[in-house]
C-alpha cells in the first residue's frame, strides 16, 4: 500500500530494446575475483514517490547501506533475508548496552535495536522530526519502560522522557524538536526491565541560520486563540473502519499550543530572556490505567504532534492529558470499539 491506493510493482523491469534491466548475476564455486574498493563506501538508495532509486543495488557484506527518504511523510523500510543472513538496512543496531541489570544474562541484541530514524539535512531546527522504534517484548516482566532523545550540543539537550507500559504493544515514538544551527548527533537511549539502559545515535545537520532553539514572537494565527484543545486520531480506524482486539494500533495526539524556549541568542551565545512556555506532561489513560507518560521540554516543537502505539485489549475510552509549564490542563477522550 502506498497513499490511498493499491500500487502495482513491477517484479522484472524491461528496458526499450526488449532486455532485462536490473539483474544480477551469481557465480558460485569462485575462489578469487576482483576485490572491492577499499574502504568500501557507503551505499545510498533514495525512497522517493515510495520508489527506490536506484531499483537494484549490490553491495558488499558488511557494508553500509543509507536509505534517505526524499518524500514529505514518513516511511517504514523492512530488510529481509533469502536464503542467508541478512542485517537490517535500516536501523541495523548500532545500539550498545549502557548498563546492564543481570550481568550473567546474554541479552538478545536483536530485541534491543533502536531504530532512529531522523532527516540527514533539515532547513528549518524549529521542527525535526523524530522517529523511534524498537521490536522488543512488551511483557509485563520484560519490557521498555522508557526512551530519552538528547542531543547534547543543544542548549536545552534533553528533548523529552517517554515512559511505556506492556499494554503500549510495541515502542513506536514519532514526534518534532527544536534543534540549533550546524551539524551534531542525536542520542536515544532506553531502558529494559531485565537488560538495563541501550543505545543509538544518529548525525543530523540543521541549515546555517536554521536552528529552532531560539524563540521567536509566538506567530499570529489566522484564526482564533493560541491554544486549542487536543485532538486524538487513530488512523486504522480512519483507514479500515474497524479495530480488531488485540491489534496493535497508531495513536496520534495533536494540540494547538505553543512551545516557547525564552532563549536568544547574542554574539553566538545563548541567554535566557523570558520564562519558557511550553506543554510540560502528556499523560495517557486507557480506561482507567494510565499506558503512557511523556515528560516533555521546551525543546518540543510549538503544536505537537505526537504518534505512539497501544495494544487495542478490551472497549474502553483511551483519555489524553496534556499540562503546560504553567498548571494549565488540557483533555481529549476517544473510544476504542473493537471489532
């Protein structure tokens, strides 16, 4: 699926003068050829109008492959293996164990992969968006119980503390940040019950003069206040009509609110000028137990908009509590019927 329509792709790709284009040949039983360039480079392959160019790409075991997505929305890339052994192409672990709380246990490094999925380049630091996933058990002895996006060359470096619970189903993050000028890294870093504290990182690099982490004057809006109550959507629903029990759903959380730093920036330093405004707690119920917790910072982009999953058990009212930097409280509620 691609949009909102079945997409039909092509299997074999039939060049003008009627030839198979895109095809590989496989020697077996070769004891020597010619080697590969040394250091072997890095391997990009676009996903562009959910199209990969270039179409078929080979590449050395062991080497880097970069998957750059040049489309407007987010897309979710699978690697598979045929008949060997294959690491995933997108967000293969780089993740390492940054503690450890059963030292005798060999822990699954699989189960533990990070997948940080951020923009190479972005042209404006207010709104990077964000994205983490990980396939760990969500069970009630073993399971995440939080994730922390940092960057640290940013001068507020903590974008948020996202805690989980088993009935979330899976660890699906998507969410926007402010991040300054220039090129730096981003860390995620999460914390398992049984295996203590993981990690990944990703380079991002904000366009000169782009950065996010200095406030401006809170926009004027076409219409209306500043702040609008939050909404809850869950596109399956929205997609199919129906949610089945047990099924793992999408939930998005939008607010009109505005995050304010209160920093600015003079001779290349930052400067606090004005007490920062943002949405501090995000607090999520389903019926009455509470799945989800997000401790937020004025790094937070103005008017979130904040994606996570939740295992879809039993009919209750899935409740979003948002406060803000000043006690202010704002609520939503959606029903979750199932099918």
């Amino acid at each position: 699926m691609c949009g909102s329509g079945v997409r039909d792709v092509e299997q074999i790709s039939i060049a003008s003068d009627k030839v198979v284009q895109d095809a590989v040949l496989f020697l077996s039983k070769v004891d020597r050829g010619k080697a590969w360039p040394a250091p072997v480079p890095t391997v990009v392959v676009s996903n562009r109008a959910c199209e990969f160019t270039p179409y078929v790409q080979v590449v050395p075991v062991g080497a880097r492959v970069e998957l750059v997505n040049a489309d407007p929305v987010f897309h979710n890339v699978q690697a598979f293996a045929v008949g060997g052994t294959c690491r995933e192409a997108v967000g293969a672990s780089d993740s390492v164990p940054a503690d450890r709380k059963h030292p005798d246990e060999r822990p699954d490094e699989r189960l533990h992969a990070l997948r940080l999925i951020l923009p190479l380049t972005v042209p404006n630091g207010a709104k990077v968006p964000v994205v983490v996933d990980m396939s760990h058990p969500m069970e009630p002895d073993h399971y995440i119980t939080r994730l922390e996006v940092v960057n640290e060359r940013d001068p507020i470096p903590s974008k948020g503390v996202f805690h989980f619970t088993p009935a979330n189903g899976q660890v699906f993050l998507a969410f926007q940040a402010r991040m300054d000028e220039g090129t730096s890294e981003v860390l995620v870093t999460a914390e398992c019950t049984r295996h203590g504290r993981w990690s990944s990182k990703r380079s991002i690099k904000i366009a000169d003069g782009a950065g996010g982490c200095a406030s401006a004057p809170i926009p004027a809006r076409a219409r209306g206040p500043d702040i609008h109550p939050p909404r809850i959507r869950i596109p399956q629903l929205v997609r199919e009509g129906r949610i089945r029990r047990n099924e793992l759903i999408d939930v998005q959380l939008a607010i009109r609110h505005p995050s304010r730093t209160g920093l600015t920036v003079r001779d290349g330093r930052f400067f606090q000028q004005a007490e920062p405004f943002y949405l501090q707690m995000v607090e999520i119920f389903y019926g009455v137990e509470r799945v989800s917790r997000f401790t937020l910072t004025p790094a937070v982009s103005d008017d979130p908009f904040i994606t996570f999953r939740l295992r879809a058990g039993r009919e209750e009212s899935l409740r979003v509590l948002f406060t803000n930097s000043r006690g202010q409280r704002f609520e939503a509620t959606h029903p979750v019927r199932l099918s």
